[in-house]
C-alpha cells in the first residue's frame, strides 16, 4: 500500500483507504478543533481523500471540524460520506436521546428519525456543517430498528436527493451484515459501510459480500479493530467490555501472532485489507499519530504461512 491511495480495481468510485470522523466528536475522549486539524492534515499529507462522518458524532463537531478542514483542500480532490437518520436538537429537548459515547456536552443531541422529512432535513443541515454543495455518499446510519420506515421513506427519499444532486450516491451505514443485506437486495444502494463485522475476531466472510458481487455494491470495511481491542490491549470490544470467548479468541490470534513474528494490529488491518471484495477499508484514528500508526502497519511484511494458520 503506497501513500497516496488507489481504487481497489473491482468497481471505480471509492479510494482503497479512507479516514473515519468518529474521532472528532470526542468519541470515548476529549480533542480539540486543533487535535482534529491535525489528524485530518496529516491525513491528506498521507494521500487520504475520502473521509466518513456523521451529525451523531460530537453531536454534529465532527462534521464541523471536517467541514473547517475542506474549506482549504480542492473540493473535486476528495470524497465525503455522512450519514441520515438522526437529527440534531438541543440537549434539553424531551425528545433528545441521550449518547453517552461523545464524552465532552456542547448543547446539542439527536433523535432518531427517518421519515422522509428528517432525511432531507438531515441533508441540508449536515451540507452546511460540512461546507459543502453535495454530498459524495449519504448513508442510512443503523437503520435496524427502525427497517420497514426506512424502506418505505428514507430509501425514496435518498433517492430522489440522489436524482436532484444534492448527493451523488447513496447507502447504509450499519454494525448488521443482516441489515446490510436486507436493504441491499434491492439493488438500490451504491455502497454499504459495515462495520465490525469482518475482521480477524470475525473472519468468516459476511453474507453482504457475495451480494455485492451481484448487485455492484461498494464494500466498506470499517471498525477492523473491533473498537480497538485488535489494535490496543485495553481497547474495548465492539463498543464496550470484551466477553469471555472473545478474550480467548484474542489469546489465540497472539499466540499465532507471536510464532510467526507479527504484530496483532498488523494483521488486523492487512486481513481486511487483503480481500479484493473490500472496496475501501475505513480507518478510525484519534491523532494524526494513530493514523502514521495505522498506516504504517499496513505496510508491515507478514508471510503466508501467518495467513495459512489463521486460516486453518
């Protein structure tokens, strides 16, 4: 993997590597406008040009913090993705959900909402947080719950605001390889970010990834560390604390790791990264440090017989 990064070569349309904003709305910890100025910095110094975000992160101090950083990079360079299907509102609204993931209070919460209505609304706030005209990518952010209005509104709405340019393609962002499929079936999505689902502590092949063969679906893999349990000792696991059977399977990967001389981190992004069925893999790094890191591990040599026993 070089620094500047490539199409995958299996369908045009999304860089191989791309920079996810979650981060910036101080997710599980503080950062500044500064902190995140120069994760995105060194990220295009990098050669990133695709970054994900979302109004649920920060709430809405991702896409802001994103949006100063496009004001001075060339709009035509670089490809956004956020995400539809919950709305910003004051903290203090009854209706406020409470998120307790984005660790600093700046007045603002959201609610889950996806009827038609919210989602052009959701459009047109997140453009003016970004900065931008349009869109490259909306996704439909963890529709699960919620599957039969997304169906019945939020798809057609995407559409229709795919077919007036205010987004160039659209999509679903989800932690469910069976949501994933559901909605995909139809043909109708350009991409689907699925996150946590395909990594080394999951290595079988997703059900989404077949059907996207079929259908042309872009394939975003995100959360390869499985919220940083793959990548830190202490990281959590999917969000949260690391069950019994997972902390075995850990023990195997770093057993194997060990025998073979490779880093457990490495591996974790070089399994995912590896498929050619995986259009982009979605990296989640808190400073411009983790992201050298990251990148870094990319490149690391691991043999063929690591994969071989992994595999077996």
């Amino acid at each position: 993997m070089t620094e500047q990064s490539t199409s995958t070569g299996r369908t045009p349309g999304l860089p191989a590597v791309g920079v996810g904003c979650a981060a910036l709305g101080n997710l599980f910890r503080a950062s500044s406008d500064a902190d995140a100025r120069s994760l995105l910095d060194r990220a295009w110094e990098r050669g990133i040009r695709y970054f994900d975000t979302a109004p649920h992160y920060g709430p809405g101090d991702s896409e802001r913090r994103l949006g100063d950083f496009l004001g001075t990079v060339p709009r035509r360079e670089v490809l956004v993705s956020t995400k539809v299907g919950r709305l910003l509102m004051p903290d203090r609204d009854p209706r406020a959900e409470p998120e307790p993931m984005f660790v600093v209070p700046n007045g603002w919460s959201r609610r889950t909402d996806f009827s038609a209505r919210a989602i052009h609304q959701s459009v047109e706030e997140s453009l003016d947080r970004l900065g931008l005209d349009y869109l490259d990518l909306a996704l439909l952010h963890d529709p699960d719950d919620h599957l039969d209005q997304a169906r019945a509104e939020a798809l057609p709405a995407l559409v229709e605001l795919r077919a007036a340019g205010l987004v160039r393609q659209i999509g679903l962002g989800t932690n469910s390889d069976a949501v994933a499929v559901q909605l995909a079936a139809s043909g109708d999505l350009d991409a689907v970010l699925l996150a946590g689902r395909y990594t080394l502590l999951s290595p079988d092949a997703p059900a989404m990834l077949p059907l996207a063969a079929v259908t042309g679906t872009r394939v975003i893999a995100a959360g390869i560390f499985n919220s940083g349990i793959l990548a830190s000792p202490d990281g959590r696991y999917d969000y949260g604390a690391v069950p019994a059977h997972v902390a075995r399977s850990l023990e195997r990967l770093r057993s194997v790791c060990a025998a073979h001389g490779v880093e457990l981190p490495a591996a974790a992004v070089q399994f995912v990264a590896r498929d050619a069925r995986i259009d982009t893999v979605l990296l989640g790094p808190a400073s411009a440090a983790q992201l050298d890191q990251v990148l870094d591990w990319l490149q690391d040599p691991i043999p063929a017989s690591f994969w071989a026993e992994v595999a077996g």
